[in-house]
C-alpha cells in the first residue's frame, strides 16, 4: 500500500517537473518573440546559473576533463586565439567565431620551428588549424573569406636574423628564419594532407597547382593532397608527365638521401610501452619515416602507374633505417610489401639481384668482417611477392600484427616473423642499421651470438635471457637492468636464465671461483623489476650455501623494495631486515621514485607502505609513531606524500603534532588539491597558512599563481577562518619574504582588476624602472603581464604617473623598454587587444618618437634609447608576422610613430 502511494506521489512530482519545463519552454519562447527583452532574460538566466556554486561546479568538471581552462571565467570578446580555443578543445566555439568573422589571431602553427629544448617545445607545441578541422567546407569557404590577409599577408618575408644578436632568443627559428606566408600556409595545408582546405584556398587566391606542391605532398606522405593535386595538374595544357616521373623519383624518394622524406633520421623510437627497461640502440634511427615511404611508394607504382625511368636500374638497397626489433609487425609488413611492390615494378635492383645470381658481395659490405661482409640472401626465397605476404597477413593473428617484433617467442607466428625479418634485412640502411639487424637476426631466429663482440652487443644474451651466451665482465647494471627486454611473456625462458645464474653462483662457490653474475648484482636486478618469484628461488637455493649475509643482501635493501609483498617477504625471512624499518624510511616509501613517465617506466612507482604497516604490521606501526622525539620542536621534512599519509591519520600524529606541523614548512611545493586536502585534516583547533606550499621562501622564487589559487580557494570555502585568524598569513612563515599583507591588493588585482600599488609597495613614491627587471615568478612582473592581457589602460596609468622620466639613465631605459612596455604591448597585441597601444599612441608619444629627448643630455643616453625603441619596434613587428596579427601590424605600418617599419 505505501509503495502504490509512493509511485503516485512520484508520478504525480513528475507531472509536476514536466509542467514546470513546460512553463519554461514557453516563457522562453514568448522572450524570444521580444529580442532585447529576451537578451536581458538570458543574461538573468545565465548569472542564476553561473552564480550557483553547486551548478557552476558541476558544469565546470565536465570541461575539465577535455579542457585546460579550469573554472577560469573568459569573455566571448576577449578569446580572439586560434591556438587557445584549439589547446582547450573548444572546437565548435572555433567554428562559430570563423563562421561569424569575428577577430582571430594566431592561425598558423609557425612557432613549432622554434629552436629550444625538447621539453620546451612540447610545452609550446602548436597544432594546425587545417589537421584539427579537417575537410569541412563550409568552415574553409568562411576562413578564407574572412581571414584569408592572415595567410596572405603581403609582408611577405620574415628574418630573424635581422634582429641584433644579443636579443636573438626572442623568437628564433630554424634554418634561414625566413618564410613566405602564403608559400608557408601551403606547405601547411599539404603536410596536413587536406585537399578540401587546399581547393579553397586556391580558389580565393587565385593559385595555380604547380609540380612543387605534388614533391611536397609525396615527400610527407601526404596522398590525399598528391592524388588531389595530380589530378589538377594533369588537365592542364603543358602538362609534361614524364618531366614529373623523373624529377619525383630522384629527388624526392628514397633515392635521393637529401630528399625531405629522410628528414629527421636523428630522432630515436622510444622503448616499447610497458617495456621492463629502457631499449638502446647503437644507432640514431627509428623515426617512423618508414611509414612515409610506404605509402608515396604505394601510391606512385600502384595508384598512378608513375614508374620509374628504366635507367634507374643500379642502386643500392638502403632503402630503410630501421632498427626492425624495435618496430611493430604490422610496419614490417608493409615495408616487405613496398619491396615486393618495388621489386615487381621498377629496375632498381638489377644490378644487385645480377651480383646476387653470381655470388657476387656487395661492395657496400666489404667494411664489415665475416658473416656481415659474406652475407648474401636467396632472392627466390627471401623476397616475397605480394601473393605470399598477404598470406602471411592472413596466417598472422590480430594480436601479433600489432606486438613489435622483438616479443615474439619460438613457435607460432615467430616463423612469420622470421620471413618478414630475413626480407627487409638486406634493404636497412648499410651506414647506421644493418649491423644491428644482423646481429639480432642470428641470435633470436638462429642462438648465434658470435658476432657479439662490441660492448653495446653484449647486453643482447641479457635481453635474450640466453645465460650461456653472456660474456665474462659484462654483468653490469646497464646490461642487467634490461634482462628479457625481449623476452618479456616468456617465462620458461626467465625462469631458465635465473636458475642457471643461481646455479652458476653455486658451483663458483664451491670452486672459489667468479661466478658470471655476482649474487648481489643478480638480487638487485630481481629486486630492481621486483620479480618476488625469482626472489623467493634466490633465497632459498642460496642462503644454505653462503653463510655471509653481506654477498646475498644489499646494504640498501629497503631502497630497493618496491612492493608490499617484497617487504613482507623480508620482515618475514630476513630478521636484520627490521633493522632497516623507521619511519623516515616508510614515509619515504609512499612517495613516488625515479624520474619520468609514471606509466612505462619500472623506476616509476608508488608503494604505499605506511598504508599497509598500519592495515598488517601493527606492532611496527606503533613503534614507527613511538620513535618520533618529542623533545625536539622543529618539524620534521618529510616528503608531501609522507605529510599527506600523516595528516589522513592524523589522530595517530596527535601527541606529536609540533614535529610534523606542515604549515611551518618553508620550501615545499603544494598542489591546490593537495592544500585543500591538508586543511580539510588539519585539526580544528590549529591553524594554517595559505603562503604555504607555494615554492621557495625567497620573493623571487615565491609561486604567486600558486598562492592566489590557495588564497582564492580559503575565501570562497573557508571564510570564516580568516575571520577568526585560524587561517593566519603569519602561523609559520617566518622564513618567507613576501609579506602576507598583499596578498589581498594582489588578490583584488588578479580578481577584480583594482591595482592598489600603495598598499604593495607602501614605501614607493617614485617608481624607479629597475623594479621591472624581475623573474616571471615575481608579482611585478605578474602585474606587468597582466596589464597586457587584459588592455588595463586605469593601472597602467597609475603606475605611469608614479615614474620619474627626467632622471633615467641607460638601466634605466634598457628595463623600461625591454620588461615594461614590451611585455605589456606583447601580451596585448597576443589577445589581440589593441587599446593599450593607442592608449601610449595618444597620451605618450615620446616613448616611441626617436626625435624627442626623454631628459638625458649625453649622445650615447640618447642612441642607446633610440637602440631600445628600434629594437622594440622590431619586436612587435616579429609578434605581429609570427602570430599572424596581420591588422594589427598594418596599424603599426601605417602609424606615424612606426615609419621606419616602412622602409
């Protein structure tokens, strides 16, 4: 009975929701009859809705899962980068402004070329606009109606090299610096293989196809725009098909190896993912161009019938550099089919297969020595034709195409592999990759380990899991810390290798003799990939045979576990293990270790041990929070990991809260997420810190973003404990050289644009430039960066007016220029902004007019400041190029104060 009035009530509830919906469709409707009255209704609707705390949270993690904008509130208006709605995924957003032709900046991904440091470039990395969209025509017909000068751009060239030297680091680029932006947007669209973009952009520049495109569109692989632009080209009238034939297949083929297909060849593949240990190669290879190869080879034999001229009959068969072990099978495969494809439709081998007939070495061999320099496959044999390899294709199971070659065991599809292999080894590069195929060609498919003789070959046995090969003095860390790397799912081989080791070790013993692998060596290689099965063996075939602890168990046993089951093996088997066990250790042990990608690295893991001490080994637990000295006042380092174990349990802590205090730490860097974690433990009757966890102590070092994100988050969840001072800006910051009084000046600029100079800098009257020349972690320059993004013209003039022109001096100009005005016209022309200039335009003409004394009275004051304003006009015309500001540069061009852009 009370379940039937249950659902009636709900029914009812739901035909209540459903009339509310209703009544909400309607009133929309009904404003939407009144277009001004129902803007306002929205914007009330919008600000209900973004105003509630619960909803607009709730919105915001759904974008946070694609999008790196976090809960930061932006303008429709103010988000003018191309590159910024694609890094946040906000594609269709993109589609919209371009359809609108609203103001866009920063189209091309020109700073890729940059020269910097691999970590650098993958922060700055930038993506296409043409690879993100793809083929969409109605958004191209609207791009190149509405932005067509940003690719178009009449300024035609760009050289950094024009730049003085000593500021060459602003935007350097790879080769001449120079470029072509409409050639550059060419290329672009080409390498992003997009013909739909590529038709329209000809259309509304009026760009004849031309044969360079088709080289370009094959050197990169590209096939969809080759076949789109062949097709173009051979309508034409002087079309001269032969001229094309000859010129692709010489220059840009494997044929030539300055040909942009090689391009890159000092890039290495990383180790398979997943891997034990870090794959080496002696040789720089690897870097996928293969793939490129394939399919220009592919499409210019099979799809376009375009063969080579007959005279092209006596070349060398390096075609590819390809450290095959490290590549995945379905990529062999179809490096053995371009063979097949080459071998059936070209000439290009009959100067080799005619040696070959013969007996004949290839001279390209005679450097080696014996099996490498005599070598010779049996062409009917070993290069397959099409018909076999698709055999082979569908013999393979789909788990095998796709496992790289080196994982494969003896048995199964290994024989596959095997042919695959034997194939394309006579076709890898002699100079940088034939050696190492070789070697591992006749140690995995033969047990032949002669050629073995280099140091980097003697890790291969290791690699192999071949104890019998391995060679005397070769059982480092280097080489053990990658055993079965190729061997990974074998595990009779494993088990096979380590037994002989043990056994090894044994029967050295007992003669007094070395054994290949010394006991500790081979425990710490266990205990390195923390193999507890083969650890166990270790043990139990050794400890009755060598009585000295010492030769069986490191001194840094404990650094070295790296799971809960090894621990419990050793507090279980090995009693002077317990000697090693103190907090400071365990703590540490629930904190990552190594360095790198947490995923595909061993070293990369986290043992979270003081969890399962507490949960299995209470009587250790007790004596870990037993051993802290409560006679001491200081608090104790410990790692964030080990605080944030500490303060989850920290009634545990409670009698020894003074020595592990994390808000009277100094130099350490917490995460919001990790503050806020902190807090919600924190005791109620003790304070915190929101300075904190924000970095080093010193001004120049303090994380100020960091500090406004924890101080940000205390006033909108915890308020009130700023009122009752249990949040105090002073608990514990004794060592940190930022005042905690600006915090909320700061706060209230960075929040509300209300820059309060007197309250930061309460002793400045005069602002002297020397206060700019600041790290980017310093609040000034965090203010000056800011100004230029948001075009804040109040502050910049109040900060103007506080600055004394008639007494600078050469240091004075240099920071002024170099890390005030331009750091605030960049970033403002960078968002696209563009009131700040005519801001400086109107009320401070002499910034920029070379003619007018700034007060200094000696010749050189006045050149070196003519140098700066030179130099500064250099560089926003370098922003403008590179970030594709083509309107914006033109209003420098035209500007009065700019002329000299002009000639």
């Amino acid at each position: 009975m009370v379940k039937s009035k249950n659902k009636q009530q709900q029914k009812l509830n739901h035909g209540d929701q459903i009339k509310k919906n209703q009544s909400l469709k309607d009133k929309v409707e009904e404003q939407y009859q009144n277009q001004p009255k129902f803007q306002e209704f929205t914007e009330k609707l919008f600000w209900k809705v973004i105003k509630n705390k619960y909803i607009k949270t709730h919105i915001f993690s759904f974008l946070n899962d694609k999008s790196k904008i976090q809960n930061k509130i932006y303008k429709y208006d103010d988000i003018n980068s191309v590159q910024f709605l694609i890094k946040n995924n906000l594609i269709e957003l993109l589609r919209y402004k371009v359809k609108r032709g609203d103001r866009l900046i920063d189209f091309l991904p020109i700073l890729n070329k940059r020269n910097s440091l691999d970590q650098e470039k993958k922060k700055t990395e930038r993506k296409s606009i043409f690879k993100v969209i793809g083929n969409d025509q109605e958004f191209y017909q609207c791009l190149f109606k509405n932005y067509n000068q940003n690719f178009t751009s009449n300024e035609k060239t760009f050289n950094v090299k024009s730049l003085n030297t000593h500021f060459s680091n602003v935007l350097p680029i790879e080769g001449d610096g120079e470029y072509d932006l409409m050639i550059e947007t060419r290329k672009q669209i080409i390498r992003d293989d997009n013909e739909c973009a590529f038709a329209f952009f000809q259309k509304v520049n009026a760009i004849k196809t031309s044969f360079e495109d088709f080289y370009e569109a094959i050197s990169v692989g590209s096939i969809k725009m080759a076949k789109f632009i062949f097709n173009q080209l051979k309508k034409e009238v002087n079309f001269k098909k032969h001229e094309l034939i000859g010129k692709v297949w010489k220059n840009y083929t494997f044929l030539n190896s300055s040909s942009p297909m090689f391009k890159d060849y000092d890039k290495t593949l990383p180790p398979p993912s997943g891997s034990l240990s870090t794959l080496s190669t002696s040789s720089p290879i690897n870097n996928k161009k293969y793939k490129i190869i394939n399919k220009s080879i592919k499409f210019l034999l099979l799809e376009l019938k375009l063969n080579p001229p007959k005279e092209m009959n006596n070349i060398n068969q390096d075609i590819f550099k390809i450290d095959i072990k490290l590549i995945k099978v379905k990529h062999l495969l179809e490096s053995c089919k371009t063979i097949a494809i080459l071998l059936q439709h070209t000439n290009f081998f009959d100067g080799y297969l005619k040696s070959l007939k013969k007996s004949v070495v290839c001279d390209k061999f005679m450097g080696f020595e014996g099996e490498l320099q005599t070598y010779l496959p049996y062409p009917d044999f070993d290069f397959l034709n099409i018909d076999k390899l698709n055999e082979i294709e569908q013999n393979l199971k789909p788990q095998s195409i796709g496992s790289y070659v080196h994982s494969f065991s003896n048995g199964g599809d290994n024989i596959y592999i095997l042919q695959l292999y034997k194939m394309l080894l006579t076709f890898t590069d002699y100079s940088t990759v034939f050696r190492d195929n070789y070697i591992f060609f006749k140690c995995k498919y033969y047990n032949d380990y002669s050629l073995c003789k280099s140091a980097n070959d003697k890790k291969i046995p290791y690699q192999m899991g071949s104890f019998e090969n391995i060679l005397p003095n070769s059982s480092h860390s280097s080489n053990l810390f990658q055993l079965f790397s190729f061997c990974q799912d074998e595990k009779e081989i494993q088990s096979k290798f380590i037994n002989q080791a043990i056994e090894n070790i044994i029967q050295a013993s007992k003669g007094c003799k070395k054994p290949l692998i010394e006991p500790l060596n081979l425990i710490i290689t266990l205990l390195h990939f923390d193999w507890i099965e083969f650890i166990s063996i270790f043990y139990k075939k050794l400890k009755p045979i060598i009585n000295d602890e010492n030769k069986l168990v490191p001194t840094n046993i404990f650094e070295l576990i790296k799971s809960t089951n090894t621990f419990d093996f050793y507090v279980f088997n090995l009693p002077s293990f317990r000697n090693q066990i103190n907090l400071n250790n365990c703590l540490m042990k629930s904190s990552f270790n190594g360095g790198g990608d947490e995923s595909n690295d061993i070293n990369n893991y986290k043992l979270n041990l003081m969890d399962h001490i507490k949960r299995n080994h209470n009587s250790i637990y007790k004596e870990l929070i037993n051993s802290i000295d409560l006679n001491i006042n200081d608090s104790i380092n410990y790692s964030i990991e080990s605080l944030l174990f500490i303060y989850n349990n920290i009634k545990d802590f409670e009698n020894c809260y003074e020595r592990v205090d994390v808000w009277k730490r100094g130099n350490i860097q917490l995460s919001l997420n990790q503050f806020i974690q902190l807090v919600k433990c924190t005791p109620i009757n003790k304070k915190y810190n929101y300075l904190c966890g924000n970095g080093k102590s010193e001004l120049e070092a303090f994380n100020f973003n960091s500090c406004l994100l924890k101080y940000n988050w205390v006033i909108m969840n915890k308020h009130h404990d700023l009122l009752s001072n249990r949040c105090d800006g002073y608990y514990g910051s004794k060592e940190t050289a930022f005042n905690p009084k600006n915090i909320e000046p700061l706060y209230q600029f960075f929040n509300h644009g209300n820059l309060m100079l007197n309250e930061i800098f309460p002793r400045l009257n005069v602002l002297d430039p020397i206060i700019f020349n600041t790290s980017k972690h310093h609040p000034v320059f965090k203010i000056t960066r800011a100004i230029g993004e948001r075009d804040d013209i109040q502050s910049l003039e109040t900060i103007l007016k506080l600055i004394d022109f008639s007494t600078f001096i050469s240091s004075s100009l240099n920071f002024f220029y170099s890390k005030f005005i331009l750091i605030i016209l960049k970033k403002s022309l960078l968002k696209g902004h563009i009131k700040v200039l005519q801001f400086l335009k109107s009320n401070y003409p002499f910034f920029f007019d070379e003619k007018i004394d700034f007060g200094g009275k000696s010749n050189f004051l006045e050149s070196f400041r003519q140098y700066q304003i030179n130099l500064l006009f250099e560089r926003l015309r370098d922003i403008c190029i590179i970030y594709n500001l083509v309107d914006i540069f033109n209003v420098l061009k035209n500007n009065i104060f700019f002329d000299h852009l002009n000639k």
